[in-house]
C-alpha cells in the first residue's frame, strides 16, 4: 500500500459501496451556497448517514432557495446583526459543517466553526497561507475537533490503484513526474478565479491536484522553482513548478487560467511510466506500460460525482473521534500551504491575508 496517502477504507478495493452507512448519522451544515457547494452537497446526500440539517448564506434568500433546492431543513441568513454563517454555528443539531466560501474567507469561518465546536471539512485551499492553516490546526488539536481539507483527489480509488503499482514497483524507481491541469477562463474581476481579495489565480485553484501526484509518486520535494504570469491586478494566471529531490527525481508541473491542456499526469520510472488519464483531479482510467511487457489500462467507475469518497471519510473519522484523516492529514495540508508560499514569493503574489504573519 501507498505509504504517503494511506489508502482510506472506502477507497479499497474491498470496500463495497462509499455511500454505506459507517456509523451514526451526522447532521451537517453547509457554509456557501455556489456552485461547488450544490455540487458536493449532491453527493453528501447520497451517503446513508448523513443528515442535511442546515444552509447558510449571506442572502437570506439565495439560503432559503438552495435550503428548498436540495432538501436542508434549515436556511440561515443575516438577522438582527448576527451572520448567516454565525446563526448556523449556533445551531446545537449541526454536528459538522462542509465551508464552501472563496479562499480568503476560509480561515475565518473556519475559526468561527471551530470555536462553535463544530467539526470542520473546508475546500481547498484550505486557507491562503501556511500561518493560518497551522492556527487553525492548532485549535482543531486544543478542541479535540476534526478538521479536514478537502482535497477529494486523494481519496478515489483510481489513484490509491495507481500509487499502490508504484509502492509495489510496476514501473521501478521514479524517475520523474509531469503533470498539468488549465482551461482559458475569461476574465471577470468580480469572479473570485480572479479576485486579488477572495485569493483568486491559478496557484491556490488547481495547483494542488497536479501537486497530489508528485506527492503520491515522490513526496514532498527539497526544493522548488517557480516561474509565471502575473495580470494587472498580480493575480498568478498560470505558472510552472520544478520540484527536485534528493534521489535526483523531479516533477514538472504546470497550471493556467490561459489555456487548455490534456489534464494529465505521466509517471515515469525506470522500467516503464503510468499516464494517468484526464482530468487528473477526477481520473476515469490510468495506463500501465511497462518496458518489458504489454500495456494496459484500468477503468474505474464513478459514484455520484466522486466527492463521496472525501465525504465518507470525513464522516467515518469523526464517527470514530479522530481529529484528522490520515488520507488528508493536518501536516501535509500545512506543508503544502508552505510550498505554495514559497511560489508566491518567487512569482510576487500576495494577498491581504499575509500581513502581519
């Protein structure tokens, strides 16, 4: 098995059905009512134990119709001074919530969660920095609380396959790992892709699932160059990432808002190279070639939109009082916050979360 990602127990090939019932039903409260929450809110409906207690928003209204929309029970919005996101933290029935939000509101709301004793999974990026990911990891740890990011790439069974061929060494020592992932968005300087304060660009949207397998195939690296493109609000629009190990291995990894790729990883090794089929966050298939031998691929099917697996896990953790997944773990989120600081430095991207820390 892959030592860096520990294989979660809904991702093993044994495993039967993710949407099965792991333990008591958890009532969830769910932060954000865009696109990416109506999405993953579908699939954590499909799970048996979970209860879609309650929505927040910032509009009482968009709240009430997303509320209507996917079954929640409860639609909080602003009343009396008091936040929507606040009023549902305040809620005793809401035993975890899913935050949804631009980047740049993560860290606050997630502390507000926290400190609610609510456990928490948060989209990724799980904050805009290294400094408020280990705070927040902090008080997960004091709270007794589980925290998550929800990285869902690294929970699917298509890529604990493919990382496990490579522990078993189906194609010899990693050599190098290549990895891409864009598509040409216009530009909308309302839209939070390119925001300067919701923590909008390239780096911190996608970087993180070409950098999944890097990390899956190497780890983390010694060291990182960075090169990019910055618009004329210094917003990273697409960058290219050199990560270099101690082995002399290296990854090459690329991400843009400015143009359209194959979304693919290749690995290669010694004796022959895994190309990971696209979308790489959300992969369909994978070949094997080895040198000496015939090619294949394995397939693998999708349940719901595939955001089950993370979901699953996260309900198994805090259904049996862990604090953190080992799939997902607090350090590694911390550590890739850091790298991503380390690009941000080398490209002149900042934010206004970075002051002070």
């Amino acid at each position: 098995m892959n030592p860096r990602f520990p294989t979660p127990p809904c991702a093993a090939p044994d495993a039967g059905s993710p949407l099965t019932a792991t333990g008591r039903p958890l009532r969830w409260g769910v932060v954000s009512t865009g696109r990416i929450a109506a999405t993953v809110v579908g699939d954590l409906g499909l799970l048996e134990d979970a209860t879609l207690h309650a929505v927040s928003s910032r509009d009482a209204g968009r709240a009430a119709a997303f509320a209507a929309d996917h079954g929640f029970a409860v639609a909080y919005g602003p009343l009396d001074g008091v936040s929507g996101h606040d009023r549902l933290f305040a809620d005793p029935a809401v035993d975890a919530v899913y935050i949804a939000t631009p980047h740049a509101q993560h860290f606050a709301v997630a502390l507000a969660a926290l400190q609610a004793g609510k456990h928490v999974v948060c989209e990724k990026a799980l904050t805009i920095n290294a400094a408020e990911a280990a705070e927040l990891v902090e008080l997960a740890r004091s709270r007794g609380l589980f925290l998550m990011e929800a990285v869902w790439t690294r929970f699917l069974p298509a890529v604990h396959r493919a990382l496990d061929l490579l522990e078993a060494g189906a194609i010899g020592e990693v050599a190098w790992v290549r990895a891409d992932l864009g598509f040409p968005a216009d530009y909308d300087r309302t839209w939070r892709l390119f925001d300067p304060a919701a923590g909008g660009g390239a780096l911190l949207d996608l970087a993180v699932y070409p950098l999944t397998w890097a990390l899956g195939a190497l780890g983390f690296p010694q060291s990182v160059q960075a090169v990019g493109t910055l618009n004329d609000d210094g917003i990273d629009t697409q960058e290219s990432l050199t990560l270099t190990y101690g082995s002399g291995a290296q990854a090459q990894l690329l991400c843009s808002l400015t143009g359209a790729g194959p979304r693919e990883a290749v690995i290669s090794g010694s004796t022959g190279f895994l190309r990971i089929t696209g979308p790489l966050n959300n992969p369909p298939s994978f070949e094997v070639h080895p040198l000496d031998g015939q090619a294949r691929t394995e397939r693998f099917d999708t349940v719901g939109r595939n955001y089950v697996y993370e979901l699953r896990e996260a309900t198994r953790c805090i259904q049996q009082g862990l604090t953190q997944s080992p799939t997902m773990s607090w350090e590694d989120s911390v550590d890739t916050l850091r790298l991503f600081d380390g690009v941000r430095n080398q490209l002149g991207v900042s934010y206004l979360n970075d002051r002070g820390r």
